[in-house]
C-alpha cells in the first residue's frame, strides 16, 4: 500500500512518534484487516523508574483486536520493546498507547464492549463482537473494579437495603442504594447484619461517613436492622411501602393456597366452576390492581367478591392496607397514618386468618418504622424500580452462575459510576462548511 494509506492509518489509530503503521494488509477473503505497527525509537523511558533514554534490549511480538475497519476484523500487531534499564537494572516490556498491559483486545474495543454490555445481555454482545462471553466478564470485572476504586460516596445520608436471589431461593446478594442520587453504592453475597457492617467499611473507604447516614429504607427483616444498629448508629430505619405490600399479599396468598386445598368445595360454589384456568386467574386478580385485570380475572374477581371465602376477607385486608398506604401518602401526616394503620392492625388482628394475624403483630411491633416509610414518599417508587433493574442485570449474567459477576454487571449498569472508558462510537462533528451553509 502507498505511504498515504499507512499515514492515513496513523492519525486514524491515534498514533503518535514513535508509532507509527508500516503495513496495512487485507483480505477480503478472511474479511480481515491486519496493521502492523512498528516503534522507531532505539531509546524509551524505563516504565518501571521513569529514567530516560534506555536501551531496547529485544522486541516481542504481540497483537490486538481492535474496533472493526467496515465490515472487517481488525487486527493490530507489533513487536513491541523490553528496555534493559542502567537505572533499576530491570528488563521491562514498555507500555503500548492503544491497550492495556497484558489485554488482548485495544482500549476502544474494550470501552465499546463495556458500552454494549450496559444495554444488552453479555453474552450477546459476545456474539455481535465475535469474542468468547468469558473474555468480556473478566474485562467488565476491571473496569469496574477500577472505576468503583475512584467512587465518591461522600455527602451520602439516605439508603435503601435490599436483598435479591441470583437463583431462586439461594444465592442472596445483598444491594445498598444511595437514594438521593439513585444509584448502586454496595453489592455483596449474603444477607446477615455483616453486610450492613460491610458497607459501612466500604463507605468510610470511599469518603462517606457511616454517622451522616440519617436514614434506612429497608425490609422488616431483623438482620439488617441489627447491622444499621452496629455500623450506621445515627440511621433512622423505616420499611418501605413495597416490601409491606408484598408482605400481605405473601398473607393472602397463603390464605388462598389454604383455602384452595382445604376446601376445594367452597371455592368450586364460590366461583360455580373450578378449573385450573379459572383458579389461575383468581390468584392474579387477588394479587393484581383491578384496573389490570384481564376478562377471566374480573370473571373471577367477581365471584370472590360476591362469596364468603376466607380469600375473599384476605383480598379486602390487603386492599384495605394499600387504601392505608395512599391515605397516608396524601395526607402526609404522621399521627394520622399512625392511627389508620393502627385500626388496620386490630381489624387483621380480629379477623381470624392466621398469616395476616402474624402480619398484624409483625407491624405492632414496628408501627414507628412503618409509619416512618409510609410517609417517606421518596424510597418506594425507586426501590421498585431498582428491582426492575436487578431483574435486567440478572438476565445480563444469564448462563453465568458466578455472583462476583452478577456483582459487577450490577455495578456497572446501576452505579453510575463515573471513571468508566466513554464509549468510542460517537457522532461525527457536522463540517464546517455545511454549518455555514446553513447559516446562510
Ligand atoms: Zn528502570
């Protein structure tokens, strides 16, 4: 090829003296285009002390995917220098300006894989790159770990604390959000009070300060709320709407599951059929809001409403508590709240289905903390929507069973972290020219 394609090439990859390309080579058969690079400098700076003007003691010979050129693979290849430094006495392999030491892939490859493995399950960006899914997650794991190394955690005061399977009932991975600023600050496995203390630890080590937390959003489990006790002493803890919601409606599933085993009968007269679709659709319109309802499920509903099943009263109960909820969302008024979920209390106390009665006392023993996140507004509709994006992460690591992976996609998509590579695919500067002609 003409020297102009090689300079060409040069400016293209960003290389600056002593590199530069010396040949361009390629096959449309293999659909590939290989560079070769070459270093000119007989001298280099030793990377180990910095001194001056070493001598290269030999060239190895290494090479790098890159970005594709059009349609095809490119390739970049170099013998790059090992300096024999008079100055610490080391032979070291100098660092090359497009790739990080011992990586395979240049640093624009790498920054658009991390991009796409924001947006997209990593084992297809792994197809659409035409590289192994392993090598990605070593890769995403880096980047993250050297961009949470530089997260700034402090001025942190509000967090949410979560718990969340990787696989359905084991593997619990326990997630601390910052809620003001809405993003993943901590993921590790677990689920006891030592994760609590745990994030603690790593706040202090990322300039936040575990006596700023002023307050914990969280479930009404008791393993965390002895963790905040331990490591967050000046953390107010309340328990989110979601989580006390999902918790009636754990109660009256349990009530309808009962019931339908119990007594088949009753339910069959209750509905006047009792086909496995019908009950299916019972159990959706309990747990959904009426507005969603699908034709069978108001079919359904209906019919509940109109029987004296136990699920029926466990259906009121629960919609009686997300009445509660509301209230309180829009009165904004502690002493109010607290009365309204208290009456509520004492109906589920008196209402002779056993789960809602341990639901009952589960909040009576918590009724400050509840009160405190029914009219903490903030937590819920993010908390939620966390979830939903947990969700999304999960399946990002599908077919991966390791949690340290699960971790670091998680961090990756939620964390906002700030000190990630920027994705190398950006628009083109429109020219100057057209500008002009358009101000014309
Ligand atoms: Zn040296």
């Amino acid at each position: 090829m003409s020297v102009a394609i090689e300079s060409l090439f040069t400016s293209a990859l960003g290389l600056q003296l002593p590199w530069s390309v010396q040949t361009v080579a390629l096959d449309t058969a293999r659909r590939r285009i290989d560079f070769t690079l070459t270093c000119s400098a007989k001298q280099l700076r030793c990377p180990l002390c910095q001194a001056p003007e070493q001598r290269v003691h030999d060239r190895l010979h290494r090479e790098w995917r890159h970005l594709d050129f059009f349609q095809f693979e490119a390739w970049l290849h170099a013998e790059v220098p090992r300096i024999a430094c008079s100055a610490c006495g080391k032979t070291t392999q100098t660092e090359v300006p497009w790739a990080r030491e011992g990586s395979g892939f240049t640093a624009l490859f790498e920054a658009l894989a991390l991009s796409l493995c924001q947006e997209l399950p990593v084992r297809q960006v792994a197809a659409l790159l035409r590289c192994q899914d392993k090598q990605l997650w070593r890769r995403i794991k880096h980047y993250v770990d050297a961009a949470r190394a530089l997260d700034d955690m402090s001025g942190v005061k509000l967090i949410g604390i979560d718990d969340t399977s990787l696989h359905k009932g084991q593997s619990y991975i326990t997630v601390v959000h910052d809620l003001d600023a809405k993003r993943l600050l901590f993921a590790c496995q677990g689920r006891d009070h030592q994760t609590v203390v745990d994030f603690a630890a790593e706040l202090k080590a990322h300039g936040g300060d575990p006596k700023q937390i002023e307050h914990v959003c969280q479930d009404v489990s008791a393993a965390y709320a002895k963790g905040v006790g331990i490591a967050l002493p000046e953390a107010q803890i309340s328990y989110d709407r979601f989580h006390v919601i999902a918790m009636a409606n754990e109660a009256m599933d349990e009530v309808r599951r009962e019931e339908t085993r119990t007594q088949p009968k009753a339910i069959k007269e209750a509905l006047g059929d009792n086909d496995r679709k019908l009950l299916r659709s019972l159990a959706w319109g309990m747990r959904k809001n009426p507005e969603g309802w699908t034709v069978k499920q108001t079919h359904a509903m209906h019919w509940l409403q109109h029987s004296t099943l136990k699920s029926a009263r466990a259906w009121r109960l629960k919609l009686a508590l997300r009445a509660v909820y509301a209230k309180a969302a829009q009165s904004n008024n502690a002493q109010q709240a607290s009365q309204e979920l208290s009456a509520w209390i004492s109906w589920a106390r008196r209402c002779r289905l056993e789960p809602f009665k341990k639901l009952a006392k589960t909040l009576s023993g918590k009724l400050d903390a509840v009160v405190r996140g029914m009219l903490d507004n903030r937590s819920n509709a993010y908390v939620e929507a966390m979830n939903g994006l947990l969700q999304q992460a999960k399946r990002a690591a599908r077919g991966f069973r390791n949690p340290a992976y699960f971790i670091s996609i998680a961090y990756l998509r939620l964390s906002k972290l700030k000190h990630l590579p920027a994705n190398p695919l950006v628009n083109a500067l429109p020219k100057a020219n057209v500008l002009i002609h358009r101000c014309l």
